[in-house]
C-alpha cells in the first residue's frame, strides 16, 4: 500500500461517517504508508505501540471463527422465526 492509496481510502471512510453523523476511531500500525500527517473531521487516527500488531492479528484470529459461528446461528434462528410464523 502506498501513502496515496491509504489517505484516498481515509477519505472516503471520512465521508461516509460525515454521510451518516458518526466519528469512529482507527488503530494503524507502523507502516510507511500509514503516516501521520493528515487529520479528518470524522476518522481518528491512533498508532499502535511498536510490536503489538501481532498480539491483536492473533486475537482477531481465534475470535473471528466464534464470531461467525454467533452471527450464522442467529441468521439461522431468525430464518425459522420467520418460516414459523408467516408461513
């Protein structure tokens, strides 16, 4: 990724915040692309402390499976509701 990519895309992320009247905030790790000299109205930008990417990639691995798994259950379970009570 180059600088020019990731400040195009925080943009657009700005953006779409503005549209729907949210601020959020964005970890970023040390990356050359990922340089601080830019600011927007609706996105934070925070840098991660050196050597902590690999703790949270690991985290966001082992829940992500769990996540899904929720997510899917509650799709399904929601599918029957419906079959149950408007068919």
């Amino acid at each position: 990724m180059t600088a020019d990519i990731w400040k195009e895309w925080l943009k657009k992320i700005d953006r779409r915040m503005g549209a729907k009247k949210r601020k959020t905030v964005m970890l970023r790790d040390i990356c050359a692309a990922h340089n601080g000299d830019v600011q927007f109205a609706n996105v934070k930008l925070v840098f991660l402390r050196p050597n902590t990417t690999s703790l949270i990639q690991t985290t966001i691995r082992v829940s992500s499976p769990a996540l899904f798994e929720t997510s899917y259950k509650i799709i399904k379970l929601t599918d029957c509701y419906n079959i149950y009570y408007y068919t």
